[in-house]
C-alpha cells in the first residue's frame, strides 16, 4: 500500500469533509434528506477507506511491529459491535438517545 502519498490522504480527507458538509446541508431539510444521507454515507466511505490505507502505510511506525494494528481493528470491530446492538434495540422515537449512545 505504498501508492498512497501524504498529498493524496490530504485530498481524500478534504473530499470527505466537503461530503459531510453537504450532507449537513442535505439534512436541513426533509425535501433534500436522501442527498444528505448520501453525501454522509459517500464522506465516510472515503475517510474509512484513506484512514485504513494510511494504517498499512504506517504500520511500521505506528505498532513497531508489536500489536498496534490488531488492537486498532479489535476496537473497531468491538466499537461497531456496541453501535449496532444500541441501534437495534432504540425506537425510531426515540433519535436523540440513540445520538447520545453513539457518541
């Protein structure tokens, strides 16, 4: 995973942030809420994807060679584990404590 340049992260970064921007946007408004939740989902496919090549790219300094990587990609998993049993068990009436659980 060598082909990705600090440069390159930078850009990516920005589309993303540019795509939450929008999606900020898109949500002011119940006409415009599928763009917004699109421009969201777009944003943070584009951060996933940077933030992991980044990890590869870095590894070597990042970990040392010892566990870094796999306590990273435990706290994700385990994180998103959390994330979905709060969504599943929270009524569609009840937004803002499901907001509160996921921060």
């Amino acid at each position: 995973m060598n082909f990705i340049s600090m440069n390159l992260v930078t850009l990516l970064y920005l589309v993303a942030s540019v795509c939450f921007i929008q999606a900020l946007k898109g949500l002011s408004s119940p006409s415009n809420a599928r763009a917004g939740n699109t421009y969201g989902m777009i944003g943070m496919a584009i951060a996933a994807v940077t933030t992991v090549a980044l990890i590869f790219k870095l590894k070597a300094e990042i970990s040392g060679g010892g566990m870094g990587f796999p306590l990273v990609l435990l706290g994700v998993v385990v994180g998103g584990a959390i994330g979905t049993i709060a969504a599943k068990k929270v009524e569609m009436t009840k937004m803002p404590e499901l907001v509160a659980a996921m921060h």
